[in-house]
C-alpha cells in the first residue's frame, strides 16, 4: 500500500514514511492510494474477535510495510482492559470500546459508543496510544529520536503525554496557553513527572502556540537537526487507527450481514469522521455519518449549503464544547479529494481558493450533488441545546455525559432513522468539563476511580513568553543537540 497527497505533487510513500510527519510536502494530506474493500464474509468472520485483533485485521491492510508479527504485538500491548479501564459501571469494559444502550427513540435504537476509557478520559487516546507505541517501534529499528513539538487547548497534549511518557527515544514538548485550560485538564498535564516530557505553559492564547509550533517548523534547519516530529489531527496513523471503532460499533449493534447503522461524531477538525468516512469506504454498512458541530459551525455550513468558509481566529468562538472550537477542518481536505473523484489539481485548486479568498462552494455543482451519496449529514448545537441535552438524558437515562458528546446526540436526534441503530460516539467523559455538568445539573460529574484529587498533586511546567527563538532554545538545550 503506498500513500498519495491529496495535491498530487509528492511522491509516494510507505505507512512507515508517513508515520512521523505531518502535510505531504506539496502542502495536500497524505492518503493511501486506494481503500481496501472488506468484504461482508470477513466481517462476519470478525464477529468474535477481541478489540487488539480486530485493530490488527483492519491495520494490516494499511501498514503493508510492517511485518505482521509485529503488527499483531503492538496492537495487542495497546489496546488493553488495563490501559483502557475508565469504562462506566455497568459496560462491558472488556470491549475496549464498549456500546451503551440508551433507549428507544424515533422507531429505532439510540447508543453511545464509549471512546473515552483510556488515561486521559477523551477519545484521543484510542489513536494516541497505538501511535505512542508505532514511534517506540520505528525508532527502535533505527536507533533515532525523535523531539514531539505540539500546541494544545487540552485533549491533544494530554493524550499525546500519556502515550509517550517512558518511551525511549522521544521527549515530549508540549506548548499550551497559559492558566487557559480547565482545571483537571492542567492537572493531568502537568502532574507528569516523567523526565522525557516538557510542558510549557506560553502566555499567550492557543493561537499564539500554534504559531510558535509553525514558526519552529519551519526553520528547516532546526526542525532537521532537533528531529522534530508533530503528532496534530492530519497525522494519517492517527486516522487509520480511528477506523477500527467504527468497525468495533458496527459488530457490537448489529447481528448479521448487510445491517445498515449510522454515527453520529462530534466534530471539530473533521479527524475523526474522516475515519468513518474510510470505514464506509471500505464497505461497512453505514447509512448516515453524522458530522455534528458546535457554534463553529463551518462543517454544518458546508453539508448544509455546499459552502466551505473557513472563519478567521478571531471569529473562532470560545463554547463549552471547547475541543470543537476550530476556524477550519484541517482534515476536511481528505474527504474533498474522494467527493472530486481523487483528482489533485482540483483539489490544489479549491484549497489555493481557502488560501486566497477563505473558502469554496460546490453549491449547485456535479460534485455538490454527490455529498449526499457519502451519507454526510449535519446539523449544529448550542450551549443551550448542550444543557437541555445533558438534562435530558441524566433524567430519561439516568446517565451524566459530556458537552461534545451532548452536541452528538443533539444533532443525531434530527437524523434518526426508523430501524437504522444510531451509535453517537462518546469523546470525552464529563470529569474533563466539570464546569458546564455543574451548571446544567447542579453536581459535579461522575470521576472515574484514581482521578481524585488530581488537582493536589505536584506541578511541574515552564512559563515561558510567546516567543519561538526563546521555546527554540529552551529546547535545544533539553536535547543537547
Ligand atoms: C478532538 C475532539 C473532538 C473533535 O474531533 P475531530 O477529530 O477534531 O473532529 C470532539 N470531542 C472531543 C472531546 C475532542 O477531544
């Protein structure tokens, strides 16, 4: 299996390659060169196989270049009960991902598909893990290292330390905006103590981060010789690996071949519905992806209208749904390539289009025509519609869940289907965002078993101002090179 750029003007490369990088270097997404097709017979025949084996049969087909015992290990040493042990009472943890009848509603079922087991309590660490692992391996063969540079507002950062703390060969540098995150989310980050991870809390806002990371990236020279690698939401491991639970819900709501389910994601970058756009390439029977939005409403825009206009930072809302605040889709690129027929030069044009006028409309066009026929859907939540939702549920339910995940089952309300299960993934659990359960229900979230007291433990981070020649050197001087 070899990967394109979604602009076409790079040349093909292997799973591997790709692993540690970000853009292609013509600027496009890497994609493989084709999606393998899985047949109904072979999943049938996955009906019974544990998580780790099921990451393993769809893995396979995409790392070509990794010898299949290896792949095997490192899906099975990921994908643990251990690892991912922050299931509610009551699921069935064993499922890595287990799936949570709520009831029925509009002629059909209604479940969540728990995402968010593992460390960090978000869906991230289902691709983080198994990347933090796939690093570990690589640079293990090759005797390399490799410096981690990222920004976060909060899920990313975390998810990326819990995945690489301990691991040999890489350090961790994270930037994150100083005294701007949740409470527990700056716990979790800075109550690391391992010697290989580095948090840096910038003054500044999250945009400010993002800068310093660009503006350090691009100092090709540097970058090069501090071997600095990014693991943000294009990462196509990152991807692959988000596929195997759209595969994983699939089998656990369904019993029989041809079933049809839909999804409903949370949706910010577009990563993770992305995935569940390749899973339905591949042939699983989905009937809609719900792509469900916050106040940043630019994807609801788009499946609504045909039209893409990315927001300017400033017009970026801060929402209590806070991991979906984005101004544009940095992933949406991989599915506009599939919609135009995987033609680069189309593609490299419309995105010239972002670069110069902030958008595209495929409104009233051959391709605007065919959205529908990739079963997207879309719809948009409020921080009222997040509350009522939240209320909503604890009281028919009896089960508290988190503002995304509240915007999910918002938005996959307006779409259901009469006997066609709809699954909302669940992508963060309500620990992280204390501040909005509290308002809607009156208490505090449930805390899965040793988070308490979390906010007590030792700190330990760096201020530093938004400067990147003064994060450069704090760097260079942590690595020694
Ligand atoms: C990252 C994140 C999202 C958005 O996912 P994308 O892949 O960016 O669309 C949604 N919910 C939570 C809790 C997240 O951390």
């Amino acid at each position: 299996m070899k990967y394109l750029s979604t602009r076409g003007h790079a040349a093909p490369q292997t799973f591997s390659d790709i692993l540690l990088g970000g853009l292609a270097p013509d600027g496009g997404l890497y994609l493989p060169d084709h999606y393998p097709r899985v047949s109904s017979e072979e999943l049938e025949s996955w009906r019974g196989l544990a998580y780790a084996d099921l990451a393993y049969e769809i893995l396979r087909k995409f790392a070509t270049d990794i010898p299949e015992a290896d792949l095997r290990a490192l899906t099975r040493k990921t994908y643990t009960a251990e690892v991912y042990c922050n299931a509610r009472d009551g699921d069935n943890a064993a499922d890595i991902t287990p799936l949570r009848r709520l009831g029925e509603e509009g002629g059909t079922t209604v479940s969540l598909l728990g995402l968010s087991n593992g460390p960090t309590l978000a869906f991230k660490d289902m691709a983080m893990q198994l990347l933090g692992n796939l690093f570990e391996y690589t640079l293990l063969k090759t005797g390399d290292e490799l410096n981690i540079l990222g920004a976060t507002s909060g899920d990313t950062g975390s998810a990326a330390e819990y995945a690489m703390r301990g691991k040999r060969g890489i350090r961790v540098f994270m930037l994150s905006p100083h005294k701007k995150m949740s409470a527990f989310q700056t716990a979790q980050m800075f109550s690391l103590q391992d010697p290989n991870i580095f948090n840096i809390a910038v003054e500044g806002v999250f945009d400010d981060c993002q800068d310093i990371v660009k503006a350090v990236s691009n100092d090709l020279e540097f970058k090069a010789r501090q071997k600095i690698g990014t693991v943000n939401s294009i990462n196509w491991a990152r991807v692959v690996a988000q596929v195997v639970y759209y595969f994983k819900g699939w089998l656990l709501a369904t019993t029989g071949p041809g079933q049809k389910v839909s999804f409903s994601v949370p949706s910010g970058n577009f990563g993770n519905v992305c995935a569940g756009h390749i899973a339905r390439m591949m042939g699983l029977p989905i009937d809609k992806l719900v792509v469900a939005t916050n106040e940043n409403d630019v994807l609801d825009e788009f499946f609504r209208t045909g039209n893409y206009r990315v927001r300017k930072s400033a017009e970026t809302l801060h929402t209590s749904s806070p991991s979906m605040d984005i101004s544009k889709a940095s992933n949406f690129e991989r599915f506009v390539f599939d919609l135009f027929d995987r033609n680069p030069e189309r593609v490299a044009g419309l995105f010239r289009d972002v670069e110069e006028k902030g958008g595209f409309s495929v409104a009233d066009t051959a391709a605007g025509a065919r959205v529908a026929s990739f079963g997207f859907v879309s719809g948009r939540s409020s921080h009222q519609d997040r509350l009522a939702t939240i209320r909503d549920l604890a009281a028919r339910y009896d089960i508290v869940i988190d503002t995304h995940t509240a915007d999910g089952v918002k938005v996959a309300r307006e779409h259901l289907t009469p006997g066609v299960p709809m699954i909302v993934l669940e992508t963060a659990l309500p620990a992280k965002f204390s501040e909005t359960i509290v308002e809607a229900l009156g208490k505090v979230p449930p805390r899965p078993a040793g988070f308490d007291g979390i906010e007590d433990l030792p700190q330990r981070f760096d201020v530093m101002p938004a400067d990147a020649a003064a994060i450069k050197q704090f760097l260079a001087a942590r690595t020694g090179r």
